[in-house]
C-alpha cells in the first residue's frame, strides 16, 4: 500500500484524509522535487559544481574553438539509387 501527503506542522498528513492505525510501522521517503518546482531550481543552483568567472570563461573559449559549420548534405540526391 502506498499513501501520498504532505508534511504540515512537522507531521505527516495523507492526502483524502487516510489514517492509519497507531503503532503502524511505517518508512517515510520525501519525493523528489518537480523539475518545474521553484526549489528544484534553487536546489539545482545550490548544488555542484559551483563555477568561478574563469571555468566559464574557459568552457566559452572551448565551444568558439570546436564550432564547425552544419554538413551541406542534400536529402533528396538526383541520382539515388531507385529513381527512375
């Protein structure tokens, strides 16, 4: 059985109003947050690597270095195999 709540007050409150009966032995594991959840991203901007001016500066340098440009293939060939 898996019952879904929220924690309010330091205490755990089941969603639809279920309860279960006193001496329960029970294990709690919090949900990750939602992605779209502001404390995900505070979370996610608080966690690591935290990056100095110059790791970024560096990570730029090496992005403009292996920039090619887009292969020029043509989807459609005249001469494919199959054409009449």
């Amino acid at each position: 059985m898996t019952l879904l709540g929220r924690v309010e007050n330091g205490v755990v409150v089941f969603n639809n109003g279920a309860t279960l009966p006193d001496g329960t032995p029970v294990q709690v594991t919090p949900l990750p947050d939602e992605a779209s959840n502001a404390s995900a991203v505070i979370a996610a901007m608080e966690s690591e690597p935290h990056l100095t001016c110059d790791d970024i500066a560096e990570l730029d340098r090496a992005l403009a270095v292996g920039k090619r440009p887009a292969a020029a293939i043509d989807p459609f060939p005249e001469d494919a195999p199959g054409l009449p």
